[in-house]
C-alpha cells in the first residue's frame, strides 16, 4: 500500500474496532478479490480479538456458493462481481459465524476481465446487520495497478461499515439491549 493509504486504511480498520468494542459488537469478513487482506488489516488492530470472530477468502464461484450459501442461480444471473452476490456474501459470513456485523468485497483486479466480461476494476462491497438491513457499494476503479485496486476496495469496504457502524449506533437510544451474542464475553 502507498503509505497515504496504508495510514488511512489502519486508522479507520481501528477506529472501527473501538467501536465495535464499546459497543459490544462483533464482527466477521468474506472477501473474494482481497484474498482475506480486509480480514489482515481489521485483525491487526488493537483489540479485535475482542470483537472479530473471523474470515472467508472465497475466490471461486464454486466457495462462494459452497462456503457462504450463495445460490448458485444468483450468480449464473448476475456473475460473480454483483450487488446481489456480494450481498449474499454478507449474509452468509453473518449467519456462519453468528455475529453483529459481516462485511464482505467481490471484484475484479485484473489484469485481465473476468471470465464473465466484468471489467477490470469493477468493486462490490456490502456490510449486512443482524438487524436485517444490508449496505452496498459498488466502485468502478480504472486505470490503477492490481496493488492499489485492492486497497481502494478494502478502503471502500471499510468506509461502508464505519457508516453503517455509525447509523446503528444513532438507531439506539439509552436502555436498548444489544443481542445475547453481542453481550457474551469470550477469550480469545
């Protein structure tokens, strides 16, 4: 990572650890063109043995369908790299690891288009909630090396779920309850 980047992507993966640990929260990753480096950056900060309970790297068609529940209709449908996919991602990382929080990024980085003609550069990020609702983002990053494609995603990844964090911390008002996984206290 370009050192700019580098220091803003560790700022905002610990930021979002804190977060999730005053407020008791936990979180999981499934990545695809990141190759389990969003799940690296958010595992290095301080303190996210409290609240990250951990990771898919699904590459293929094949895991994402088999590890995260993604329907492979869905994807002969809209391909891999799609809101929809990148969605199910989400929720299927969420509902494995039964946790608050799962933030996942399906992609192209190149150097080459994928086999289904998605271009190089095209991002879809998504953070689902136990609550139910899901976000997205989708990029479309050109003319970048493989190596800065790769971090914009996670960066973007990241922003979605600070914002996301954000809007279901001003959704609680004093004296609501977080779940009873969000409660327990494990070691890790």
């Amino acid at each position: 990572m370009t050192p700019d980047l580098t220091d803003t992507v560790e700022a905002l993966a610990h930021r979002i650890v804190e977060q999730l640990t005053e407020e008791k929260l936990t979180l999981a990753t499934a990545e695809s063109c990141t190759g389990g480096a969003l799940a690296c950056i958010l595992s290095a900060a301080p303190g996210s043995g409290e609240i990250f309970e951990g990771g898919f790297v699904c590459y293929s068609k094949r895991a994402k369908e088999r590890v995260l529940g993604v329907s492979p209709a869905v994807i002969a449908e809209t391909t891999a790299v799609s809101r929809r996919v990148v969605e199910a991602m989400a929720h299927g990382a969420r509902d494995r690891l039964d946790c608050d929080f799962a933030v996942a990024i399906t992609g192209v980085t190149g150097p080459e288009p994928d086999e289904d003609g998605n271009p190089v550069g095209l991002v879809h990020s998504a953070v689902a909630a136990r609550a139910g609702n899901v976000n997205h983002l989708e990029q479309t990053l050109q003319g970048v090396p493989p190596e800065t494609l790769r971090e914009e995603a996670i960066l973007g990844a990241l922003r979605l779920l600070a914002a996301a964090l954000d809007r279901s911390s001003q959704a609680l008002t004093p004296g609501d309850e977080r779940s009873s996984t969000a409660q327990r206290a494990s070691p890790r």
